[in-house]
C-alpha cells in the first residue's frame, strides 16, 4: 500500500536583480542532509553548488540560479532556511575591545538586502559611442579566475557588458570575443573605467546590525555583519 504523501506550504519571494517573483516551497529533509554533507566538506564550490540545486528544486525548476547575481543567491537561501528550518539563528560574535566572542540570536527575516545608489546602466562614451553594462550573474561570476588578479579583473569587465553601441548599430558582447572585449576595454579613458566599475560595485549586499555588551569586559559593541557567512558562523 501506497504511503500518504504530504502537501508543503508554497509562498513567493521576489529574486531582487530579476524584479519578479517566483513560487517556492521550503527544503526538505532530503535537502537538508545534502546540505549538511556539503558544508561538513568545508569546500566552498560544493556548498555554492549544493544552495543553488537547493534554490532550483525548492522553485520547481522555475528559477535558474545561474541567471542570478550572487546576492541573489544569498537572499533566496536566508529566506528559503527561515521559511524550512526556522527564522532564528544564533552567530557568535566578537568584542571588539577585548577580543572574546559572544553568542547572539538573530531573526532571518531581520536581514535585509541593502540599498543601492540609482547608477545607470549606459555609461556614454562619446556623442555616439556608448557601453550597456549589466549586473554578473552567478555563472559568469564563478567563471572568473580569482588566482589570476589581471585575469580576474578583466573576466569581471568583460561580463558586465550587455552591449556596445555606436551611432548605426548595436554590438551585443555575446557576439563579440573576449579579447576585441579587452581590446575595447583597454582604449577607455580612466574616468570611463571607474563609471563601470562603479556599476559593477553597486550591488546589494546582506547586512544586518547586531548591538551587544561584551560580558567579558562591559564594552558596547555594534557590529555590521555582511555577507552569507556572517549568519551562520
């Protein structure tokens, strides 16, 4: 005889750089123990890897991550653990005056994306000569070599360009090689390549301030924590 089989509550999340909403579920024990192999291997790609199969099951397949940025991912998997697992988690802290770490509980739905400025994304390079920029997603993020600085560097150019523009046509990046990409890059003004890269860095990040009196020494702390792994250590 066929087992019952359970019905999970579904609920939207808006994925932040897309400006839509997708239908998600909470992960399941499944999930979780696959999880949990992955951040027991310490090995950062395997758990990148692990979230985002996570992310694509719990959206029935109608999000692909790699179309994401990566703080997208971070959000939907914050999101995703407080709606499976539970809203509160507890971070260990430290004192900045005295260096002893402290245990704080924090409320995951608390945690907020922060604000960017209003940047453009068409930076004008002439009357008639224009660059379309676009945030990377986490595909062409993990693509970039980071042990290569001036490789990395030019990788991150390179896949912010949605497209090239003059005055009769319109010249997709996507059809253009990588090196007539830096060959472009490289003929920019100095004050062109910090409008880029002035884009690129107006992302939104995971940001949370925590307040605590050390109980070691009395000092009060505030502290900002950032990033993904700031809510799990």
């Amino acid at each position: 005889m066929a087992l019952p089989k359970l019905e999970n509550p579904t609920y939207t999340i808006e994925v932040p750089s897309l400006d839509r909403r997708v239908e998600f579920r909470p992960f399941l024990v499944k999930e979780e123990k696959v999880l949990m192999i992955a951040q027991e291997s310490k090995d950062e790609k395997k758990i990148l890897k692990t979230i985002k199969g996570i992310i694509s099951a719990c959206s029935f397949d109608k999000l692909n991550p790699n179309e994401c940025t990566s703080s997208d991912i971070e959000y939907l998997f914050l999101q995703l653990r407080a709606k499976s697992v539970g809203e509160n988690v507890e971070v260990r802290v430290k004192c900045a005056e005295c260096g002893e770490y402290a245990k704080i509980k924090i409320n995951l739905e608390d945690i907020k994306l922060s604000e960017v400025e209003d940047i453009s994304n068409t930076i004008e390079i002439t009357d008639s000569i224009g660059v379309v920029l676009k945030h990377v997603s986490m595909e062409n993020a993990e693509k970039v070599d980071k042990k290569d600085s001036e490789k990395a560097f030019n990788q991150m150019l390179i896949h912010s360009i949605e497209s090239i523009y003059d005055a009769d046509n319109v010249y997709p990046a996507s059809e253009s090689t990588d090196k007539e990409l830096i060959e472009f890059i490289d003929s920019l003004s100095h004050k062109h390549l910090e409008k880029i890269q002035a884009f690129i860095q107006n992302v939104p990040k995971l940001t949370h301030t925590v307040k605590f009196k050390c109980r070691e020494c009395g000092h009060e702390n505030e502290i900002v924590l950032e990033g993904i792994e700031s809510f799990f250590s």
